[in-house]
C-alpha cells in the first residue's frame, strides 16, 4: 500500500505558477538525454534554472553546482533525475536549503523522500513529469 500522495492539480497549479528558482538535481551536460531536455523547457518557460551536477561547470549557459547545499541563491523547488535509492539525501539537502518543494521525476518514487521532505514542511511530488504537469496546468 502507498503511503504517499502527490498534491492536487490545483496545487501543483499554484506551485508552478509562484515557482523562480528550479534547481534540476541530476542534470545532464548531454543533449539527449531527457534531464537535459526538461531543463531547456523550464528555461523557455521563464524559470531561473540551477542545474546541479558533481562535474559539469556549465549546462544550458547556466552556472552548474556540485551540490544543492551550494547553491547560494533561494530555490523554490528542487527536481530530481537521480535514481529513487539515491534521493534521501537529496530530500534532506531540499529541506536543508529551504526549498519549498521536492519533485521527484516521471519514474521515481521513494516513500523515505516523501517523509523527509513533508515532514521538512516541502511539498513532495513523485513519479510524474514536470514539464508534462506545466504543459498540461499552465497551457
């Protein structure tokens, strides 16, 4: 049985709309992969995007950095790309730096982040798209 549960279209609504600052946890440098595409559509959207990745310098023309907890700017919501084994620590720096929401990418469900990250006062979201939800909320 799950123990989690995504917020309602009406509130993922608010959150996109009120939502700056994304920063995308395992972004790729790489063109084709699917990190790299939804990081250029927040861009196009209008979103300050940090791009966080352990060696890349630049991605999209945005400065990248290793971890979330560098990132010196407030984030708003913080979108994974990591597999779901490896996103607690990842809900942990999210609660950490104050972010407001922990989403979890189309495929990725970890009930342990769903904990960390509500009970830090984040909104958590798994297993579903960002930029379907913007595209299908905000269109």
């Amino acid at each position: 049985m799950k123990h989690w549960k995504n917020p309602s279209d009406a509130e993922l609504s608010i959150l996109l709309d009120t939502a700056k600052t994304i920063a995308v946890v395992g972004c790729s440098p790489k063109p084709d992969q699917t990190s790299h595409q939804i990081a250029a559509f927040l861009l196009q959207q209008g979103y300050h995007v940090i791009p966080v990745h352990p060696v890349a310098k630049v991605i999209l023309g945005q400065k990248v950095y290793p971890t979330l907890t560098d990132i010196p700017v407030p984030v708003d919501i913080v979108d994974v790309f990591r597999r779901p084994e490896f996103t607690p620590p990842i809900a942990e720096a999210a609660v950490s730096i104050g972010a407001k929401a922990l989403w979890l990418q189309q495929g990725i469900i970890n009930e342990e982040s769903y904990r960390i990250a509500t009970d830090g006062g984040l909104t958590c979201i798994m297993d579903l798209c960002i930029a379907v939800m913007h595209r299908s909320l905000l269109h």
